[in-house]
C-alpha cells in the first residue's frame, strides 16, 4: 500500500501504511528505508528536520542488515540534497563498485550529482 501511495504522489497514506508496516514487523529492515524516504518526502517540517528522522530510520535499516543497498542509496539523496553531494556521490560510486548494475544507484547518482 505505501509503495501505491508514493507512486500517486500521496505522502500521508505513505507515512501510514509504512509506519503500520515497521510496527508491525520491526525486524524488516525494508520498511524502514521506504518509511525514511516517506518521511523525507513528507513536508510537514522543516526539510532539516525531516532529513534527520530519516537518516535515524536509515540507521535502524543498517543496524538490522548492514548491506542494504536501498537503504546507503536513500540516505547518500538525504544526505546530498542537504548539503554533503561530495560525500553522497562517494558513497553511490561504492554501491556501484558493488553492484555495477543497480539502476537505483545509478538514478540517485544523477539525482545528486546535479
């Protein structure tokens, strides 16, 4: 349902459905990372504010499986978009020296490097 509801743009359903998700499976560190970005996204605060609950949701993905592609991508975008792009970039050019063909990186790679 959060995946539907970030694909018509509808940020709140989002946040719902993927708050609903980690409470109810707080060991699935997929959940985390979609909840991070709906947070990110969400503009219901200031957009520094928003970038630090993400990162801390991020966090809790890592700590949980510390390979999750998803989860270094959506926080080198939190990251870069809020004022650290060379450090972004670095961190995407590793997932992409890992995984040569992860369109996310690659698209999030763009994203940050304009």
């Amino acid at each position: 349902r959060g995946e539907r509801a970030l694909k018509r743009k509808d940020v709140q359903a989002a946040l719902a459905a993927f708050e609903e998700a980690v409470a109810l499976n707080p060991r699935e560190p997929e959940y985390y990372c979609y909840l991070a970005w709906a947070s990110y996204q969400s503009e219901t605060q200031p957009e520094k504010s928003r970038a630090q609950v993400a990162q801390k949701l991020l966090k809790k993905a890592l700590t949980l499986n510390p390979y999750l592609e998803r989860a270094v991508i959506i926080s080198s975008i939190v990251e870069g978009e809020t004022g650290d792009a060379a450090s972004a970039r670095r961190r995407l050019l590793k997932v992409l020296e890992m995984n040569p063909h992860s369109r996310l990186a690659e698209a999030a790679l763009r994203k940050v490097g304009s």
